[in-house]
C-alpha cells in the first residue's frame, strides 16, 4: 500500500508540479509582440483601516524608480488615520484619491469606483499592505500584451516559526503555475493583478457575484476565462509584491477561511476537483502513518514520514529558492502532518465561523 501511495502520488506531484513548471518556462518565452506601457497603465489601490501597512506601501511607490501614468486611492470607509497617511505624500506622489459614497462598500466595489475614472487601456489592482522592490514598476514596461496577467504575490515572515504558516500558499501557488503550464491557472490575487480594460468591460459579469462581499480576484479569473479572453501569467521576483503572514493565528484562521469561501462560490469544477483529489491524497497519508504506527511497523512510518517530505522538497524547492522563502521550506517535514489536521480544521469551521475582513463579515 506504502508502494502503490508513492507510486501515484509521485507521478502526480512530479508531473503536476516539475513538469508543468518546464511548460510555463516554454509558455512565457513564446514569442510575443507588442508590450505594456506604463503611460498606458492606471494603478488602482483600495483600502480600509491600513495606517499601519501604508507608511511601508508609499514608500515603495517614493522609490519606485518609474510610476504609472496615473495612481487611485480608494477608501473604503477607513475608521483609522488611512487617510491622513495617503494625504500625506500628496506632495511627493501624484495620486488621486476617492471615497466610497455609504451606500457603496467592499474591495470590488471600490476598484469599481477607481474603474469609472481610469483613462488608461491597463490597469494594475494593489492591495495596501503590499510591498515590492524599486525596479518593480521598470519591470512592467518588459511585459507583453495581454487581457489578465497573473502575477505573484508572496507571502513573507522573519519569524522563522511562522514560517510554517507560509507553506500552504506557496504549495498552491506552485500548484497554480504548473497547471497554467499543462491547462490553465484556478487561482489569482488581486494583490498584485493586471488587465486591460476593454476585456474588463466585456467579460465582467458582476451581477453573477455582486452580493458575495470578496472575490474581486478569483470571479474576475473566472470571467476573463469563461470570455476566452487571454490570460497569462508571470512567476518571477522582478514582478512579484510581497505581503506578511498574519500575526495572530485567529488572523490567519479568518484571512483562509475567507478565501475558501470565495474558492467555493466560483463554481470551478476543475479546481473543485483538485481538491476532493488533493483531500484524497492527505487522508490516505495519514491513514497509512496510523496504520503503520498501529502495525508497530517503524519502518513503513519513516518510509512514508521522510518519502513523503523529500518527495515535496525537491518538488517545490525551485520555487521557493526563487523567492528565497528557504525557512518555510524546511518546514515541509512538519507540514505533511499539520497539513491534513488544518484542512479538518477549516472544514469543521466553515459552517459555523464567520470570517471578519477589516472589521466586516466576509463570509460568502
């Protein structure tokens, strides 16, 4: 049973995982012509109760070695000094700044607010409690044309115990670029995701989703695709923007369940299907580490404790290497057995817990 395990596992790990990654290498150097500009690129920022992430965001922006043509705040109704933050580098930034009216509220309704005033063919969403490197934007200019470009934004501590609290996302993002490479993305961020705004305008379908309050991402994914719109996707540092792991583990608990909930609306049977396999998988694990320790066979237990890990660290070592992300790797050991025990976690919580997002219910 530990064979046959190893044998499937295996082979859909290494195919998924190392395999797709070489496919995404042959898709993002396929040729291409035409290129983004920044003079035609609006950067669009909501935020809510960020006075403590924003002092670190603008300065990145002050650094920023090149702007786009044009940069929207938007306040979703901040209850903190946010706006007297932004305010504060009016002088050193050129931004416009908007409020949400009391009637209009949430992430994809104040990037709708932003949308209404962009005079630009691309936009570029942020999150607020990003951070990226000065050469962030420079690097845009070398991106190709397309309708929704994907790109990367990693999770970061310095805290090496938290650190664990990090692999989960990295694992799904690896996950997420070797099926780009074979098929096609299930996941995005709107952390740090860029579209052009005419295949905005007529692939949107927000009345499908306007009532779930998140998921500006993953139900604009899901709409780009369903329009056969071109979708891409870009998984090196130069692009990526980083943000930090939840301080709290109750913080850490909410920000999952809130995106499992916006995962499960979308209705993505693909991605669904990933899952029940995926859960699959887990439960087998842990049923044939019980069954060994059970059996007081020692040998089968280490065959699958230290299998199991080298198995996935050499897997997704050349993306966390990419990312030096070096200390959430070498907690692959003890993921494998939090793992299983956190998803059982998260599906007990799912029907009784109501994620809260900057002070609001999120729960889909």
């Amino acid at each position: 049973m530990i064979l046959m395990y190893f044998l499937f596992y295996g082979a859909l790990t290494f195919g998924v995982v190392v395999l797709g990654s070489f496919r995404y290498q042959k898709k993002r150097n396929a040729k291409t012509f035409g290129r983004i500009q920044l003079n035609d690129l609006t950067l669009i920022v909501p935020f809510r109760n960020e006075e403590e992430n924003l002092p670190a965001f603008l300065q990145c922006l002050r650094q920023s070695g090149l702007l786009p043509k044009e940069i929207i705040f938007v306040n979703d109704h901040s209850e903190d000094h946010s706006v007297a933050v932004v305010l504060g580098q009016q002088d050193r930034i050129p931004f416009t700044i908007l409020h949400l009216p009391p009637s209009r509220f949430g992430k994809k309704l104040a990037i709708r607010e932003a949308l209404e005033r962009v005079g630009t063919a691309y936009v570029l969403t942020m999150d607020a409690d990003v951070t990226f490197n000065p050469s962030y934007f420079s690097n845009l200019n070398q991106l190709p044309q397309a309708d929704l470009w994907i790109l990367p934004v990693i999770l970061t501590t310095k805290n090496n115990w938290r650190a664990l609290l990090e692999v989960d996302l990295h694992v799904i993002n690896t996950i997420n670029v070797g099926l780009y490479g074979w098929y096609r993305p299930i996941i995005a961020s709107g952390a740090n995701l860029l579209f052009s705004l005419d295949a905005f305008h007529s692939a949107d379908d927000f009345s499908s989703h306007a009532h779930i309050p998140s998921g500006d991402d993953i139900f604009l994914l899901r709409d780009f695709r369903k329009a056969k719109k071109k979708v891409r996707m870009m998984v090196e540092p130069a692009y990526a923007v980083y943000s930090d792991v939840p301080k709290k583990l109750s913080d850490f608990l909410h920000q999952r369940l809130r995106w499992i909930a916006k995962t499960g609306r979308v209705k993505d049977h693909f991605s669904s299907f990933l899952g029940v396999v995926q859960s699959l998988f887990s439960i087998a694990f842990v049923a044939l580490c019980i069954n060994a320790l059970y059996q007081k066979d020692v040998g089968g237990f280490m065959i699958l404790l230290f299998g199991k890990s080298l198995l996935e660290m050499v897997c997704y070592a050349p993306y966390f290497f990419k990312f030096k992300r070096f200390s959430a790797w070498l907690f692959f050991p003890v993921f494998q057995f939090t793992f299983p025990l956190y998803n059982l976690l998260l599906l007990i919580l799912i029907p009784f817990f109501t994620p809260i997002w900057k002070g609001r219910n999120a729960k889909a």
